[in-house]
C-alpha cells in the first residue's frame, strides 16, 4: 500500500477540526443550521491555512443528508465519496490549469443546470481563481450573479488582490488567517501522539515557527524530521536540519549586542558558520526575535499579556530580561532597521559572512554613525546613565531667604509688588516637555529674588516659550520677570507701552504656554500673574537694522571713510528746500525734525500670530534709517 502524506490522512472533515479560524467556520456552520448559504464564496489566505479544505466542508454540509448542528456527520457514504474526491455533486477546478473562457463556458455554464444526482445541491470549488483571465470572468459574471437555486460557488485565492472586483461584490468573502504558533504546535502533538512520534516541545515549536502559520507546512515538516531523526524529534535536530539557530543562541546574540561587545559578535557568527547554519535564516531568526524583543521593550508588556508575541513559557521570560539590557527602544529600533537592511541585502549578495560581520558590528558601536537613529541612541544612553547632555546647562540658583534679600542690594523696579486686583495663576498640572538641549533628569533651579538668577530663568523660560509656539514669543520677549516676597509668587511685568501685548499675554491659551514654560524651568508649581509696569519698552532691534537701533529711535548715519562720501551723497536723494510760497497764510516752513514722524509712530506694535509683523520691523527700520539720511544732508 502506498504511503498517504500526514496532511492529507488528518486534513479535517467537520468544521469543529478545523484549527485557527474559528471566525469562518462559526459563520458558516451557522448559515448550514439555519437554511442561509449563500450561492457565491470567496475564500482567501495565505498557504496552508485551510481554505480548500473548509471549501470542501461547506460542501459536504451541503450535499449531506445527515447534517447535525450545521456539521457533516462524515461516516455516510456521500460523505465518504466527498472526502476521496469522486462525488459527482462537488465539482473542483483548478483555474491554474483552466484559464481560458471556453474551459468556463464548458465546465460551468454548460453543465450546472443539470439536476443533482445524488444531493440537495451541487457545488463549484474553484481553486487559485486569480489565475481566470478576465474573458473568463467576465463569462462568469452572469452566472456568478443569479446561479440556479441548487448551485453553490466557492473560489479559494491566495491574491485576492487580483480577482475582479465585480465577481468580488457578488461574493461573501472570508479572510484566513495565518494560524498562530502555539495552534499549530497544538495541532502537531495530536498528529504525534496518533502516529506515535515523539517530539519535544522546543521541537514542535521550532517547526511551527518555521511553518509561518502554514498548518499544510508544518504537518510535511513533521513529517520529514519524523524520517530524519527515527521517530525521536528533538530541538537540535530541527535546527541542524532547517539550518537555523537556537533559541539560546538568538539570546546570546541579543546579550552580546546590548552590551556592545563587537569582537564577541564575531566571535558569534564564526560559531553559526562553523556549524552549518543557513545565514539567511539566521538573519531571519534573529530579526523575528529582535521584533518580540522591540515589543516587549516599547509596550513594556509582561509574561501574561504578551499578546503580540508569538512565544511562551521559558523563551518569553528570558525575551524580557534581554529587553531590560538595552539603553532604550531607540537601540532595538536602529538593530531592526540594520537587520532589515542586511535580509534586503543578503539576497544579492555571495559573501553573506562579511554583511552580517558589518551588520552587528554597526549595531555594537554608535559612536562613528552619524545617522538620526544612532544619535537618538546615543542621547537614550546619556539620559539613562545621567551624563549631562552636550548643550551648556545653567548653574542653579541658591534660593534667597526673603531676609536676606530685602537686606542686600536694593531691589529691582520691576520687583515691586503686583496690584491687588491681578489674581495670581497656580500651575497645578502642568504636562511639558523640557527644553530642547536641557537634559530632562537635570536639577531644576530654584526660585530667587536673586537678579542674576531671574534674568537666567526668564532667559530659558522664553527659549522655551521660542520653541513651543513660536508666534508666542514676541508677546514675552520684551517684558520683566521678578518675585513678589509675599509670597514667592512670579511677576511677569509689561512696559507702559505694551497694553496690547499684556492683553493678549492675559488670553487663556497664552496664560497656559507660560504656564508651562514656568512649570518645564523650575519643575515645580509657582504661582505668576501678568501686569502693567512703569518702565519704558526697550525692545531689540531686528536683523536687518544697523548695530545699536532700537524701535522708536532714529538710527545713526554711518560713518563714512572720506573716500566714501562722494559715492554716498550722490546715492542718497537729492533734498530740495520748499519755498514760502508753497504755504498759506505765509506759514513758517517746517523743520526737518517736525516732518520725520514721532517715535510712538514709527515703532510697531507685532500682532501674535502675525505673519506681517516681521515686515512691519522692516520698514520701521527703512524709516529710521530715511529719517537719519536727511538729518544729515540737513546738517550738511
């Protein structure tokens, strides 16, 4: 008697045996119970995931007589004709081999209006229907649409991409899914124990995770390590048959490159030559791990709810305490990327040794990338070994008892106490990032009346407010910052020319950008207020104007070489006097300093947000520098 491969002697025959699609086979045995099937199926998925053979279910539910609960009883003799495939009611195709119309005209059309000859219903199973040309198709449409009452369709694809999408519509369509590692570790210790296989654990899983959720592979893997190993399937038979590598040593690499030891990964990959491995299925084993490694690190998930990693017991516990010697997700990240690029690489090349040398080499030592992704790792290391970061951090401030204070130097005009009616903002839960260069486990300064100290802070408190929200900074660009001795409370004082910039600072969501810059410098919740001052706007003067300008106040002429002021009288516009007569009444003409416009003018006032307040500096300062230019020629 010839041999029967395992998968197809324990291919399922009821839809209660079928494993890791309990979503389609629920839906269907449902529909058989109730008398609701529909004329058209479309089943995709990839390989192995039991497409064909649910197609065949469904078909033997349909033909059968003896259906119980939506279940084929599978010991009748339609049912036996079903399963050795020579039922004349269940017609299977393979659209690989007949592609063209006429095989649909011929097969199809022609013959399924003619009645059962042994069942209720006859049913089409079309395998691998991507492969119909579109002539093909398009002759099935019509049928496919309004079959007659006894006919059923079911299409198995494993591209479903490729199917039209008319015969789609026309269709319910049912996603396999790739079956999970321990449903088909499961499945291949029942097949064992009935063939009277012994196989270790370690050893079903290994052929389970090689089968990549295939159970059709996984059952002819087991199969052949059965023959390999004489009946006694261990782990390390797997792994030297499949060329593959353990899980210990998958473990050992990972140690290896979070401890950045370069020459050990050397070390590591002369091992995995030495003893035969597939390369390629090395790099494919150690990116499989480095991703559960990845998600166990960046979900922070545990032994219990690691759902999203396909391992168990022993080998889930050591995954997490390899995800606890990294500096950080940013160093798994760069490795997958690297891994990723070596698989990419590996399939190109003849000299796979040097590209996984290069490989882990690259992912030990940071220190000479310059990409993006080993400058975050590098960063993840600093932080976590609480190095200070390169940008220069400022010193902290001593905090001056109230005392001591009012004793020493005499106090800041901008220290005055606020009026009574500005009530004081409390930050009470503040969620910010520090600022950018500032290492975020550095200390916070304290709160001082110290002048030195506040200029410092409120330096770092506008960087702060720069980079959240840019628009923002002119509002605060310009104003006071000191303590209230009361009670220690923060005063952001405004010049008497800047109502419009208090009012809008007193605006909610700007009150609450302050809020957080106050709250990402100190570290702790203060209380500040905004308010009118006394004294008088200095504001900078933009880029473009001359050295030492300010808003509001003309800028000096250049001073000029003598060689030079030839060129730059006859550049600069003539100047000609206007005549008595020119004004009535025999008005006195004016001076040239009555005609350039008042300094409250001429500055302006930049609206939040503004895209124009940057242009309106810009004129302000050609204006400055006109008025200057005929200042001069007037004294000339």
């Amino acid at each position: 008697m010839s041999h029967q491969s395992l998968y197809r002697l324990y291919r399922p025959t009821t839809f209660e045996a079928v494993v890791g699609q309990n979503h389609i086979e629920r839906t269907l045995r449902n529909a058989v119970a109730t008398d609701s099937v529909a004329h058209a199926y479309l089943f995709s998925g990839p390989r192995g995931t039991g497409k064909t053979t649910t197609a065949r279910i469904l078909a033997a539910a349909l033909v059968c007589g003896h259906t119980k609960e939506g279940e084929p009883d599978g010991d009748c003799e339609q049912c036996q004709q079903i399963s050795e495939g020579r039922h004349p009611d269940i017609i299977e195709l393979d659209a690989a081999s007949q592609t063209g119309v006429d095989n649909v005209r011929e097969e199809i059309i022609s013959k399924m209006h003619l009645a059962t000859v042994h069942g209720k219903s006859k049913v089409y199973i079309i395998d691998e229907v991507h492969m119909l040309s579109k002539g093909a198709f398009n002759a099935l449409l019509k049928t496919l649409e309004e079959p007659p009452q006894q006919v059923v369709f079911i299409l198995c694809t494993t591209d479903p991409q490729k199917v039209l999408g008319t015969v789609r519509s026309r269709c319910q369509e049912f996603d396999f899914h790739p079956i999970s590692v321990s449903d088909i570790a499961g499945r291949l210790g029942y097949i064992a124990d009935k063939e009277g296989i012994k196989a270790e654990p370690a050893a079903l899983e290994l052929i389970a995770r090689h089968a990549a959720g295939g159970m059709r592979d996984a059952i002819t893997l087991l199969e052949q390590m059965s023959a390999y190993s004489g009946g006694d399937i261990k782990a390390s038979d797997v792994e030297d048959s499949m060329g593959g590598v353990s899980g210990d040593s998958l473990a050992d690499i990972m140690r290896i490159i979070a401890r950045r030891d370069t020459p050990a990964c050397f070390t590591w990959v002369a091992k995995q030559v030495g003893a035969g491995a597939d390369l390629v299925e090395v790099t494919r084993a150690l990116l499989d791990y480095a991703r559960d490694t990845y998600v166990i690190s960046a979900l922070n998930l545990k032994s219990a709810d690691a759902g999203g990693v396909n391992r168990s017991g022993d080998d889930l516990k050591t995954l997490e305490e390899i995800a606890k010697t990294f500096s950080g997700s940013g160093q798994l990240e760069r490795l997958l990327d690297l891994l990723f690029e070596l698989s990419d690489k590996l399939r190109w090349s003849t000299e796979p040794r040097i590209l996984i040398e290069l490989t882990l080499a690259r992912a030990t030592n940071v220190q000479g990338e310059v990409s993006f992704e080993a400058l975050v790792e590098r960063i993840e290391r600093l932080e976590q070994e609480g190095v200070a970061s390169a940008a220069p951090q400022t010193p902290t401030s001593q905090t001056v008892p109230q005392s001591q204070a009012s004793a020493s130097a005499p106090v800041n005009q901008a220290q005055t106490p606020a009026p009574a009616s500005e009530p004081a903002t409390v930050i009470t839960s503040v969620d910010s990032a520090p600022v950018s260069g500032s290492d975020s486990t550095s200390k916070k300064p304290a709160l001082s009346t110290d002048e030195a100290s506040l200029n410092r802070n409120w330096a770092e408190i506008l960087e702060h407010i720069r980079q959240v929200g840019p628009s923002r900074y002119p509002l605060f660009a310009d104003a006071r910052l000191s303590v209230r001795p009361d009670d220690q409370a923060l005063i952001i004082e405004f010049a008497q020319a800047d109502s419009f910039k208090y009012k809008q600072a007193k605006r909610a969501d700007n009150q609450e950008i302050l809020a957080k810059a106050i709250h990402a410098i100190y570290g702790q919740e203060i209380s500040f207020s905004c308010r009118e001052g006394s004294f008088e706007a200095t504001p900078s003067a933009p880029a473009s104007s001359a050295p030492g300008a300010t808003l509001g106040v003309p800028a000096p002429a250049p001073t000029l070489a003598p060689a030079q002021t030839n060129s730059y009288e006859q550049q600069a516009p003539a100047y000609e006097p206007v005549p008595d007569s020119a004004y009535e009444d025999g008005g006195v003409p004016p001076t040239v300093t009555e005609l350039i416009p008042p300094a409250s003018i001429l500055e302006p006032t930049p609206l939040p947000d503004s895209p124009r307040s940057s242009g309106a500096l810009e004129v302000s300062t050609l204006l400055e520098e006109l008025g200057a230019t005929k200042i001069k020629e007037t004294n000339e």
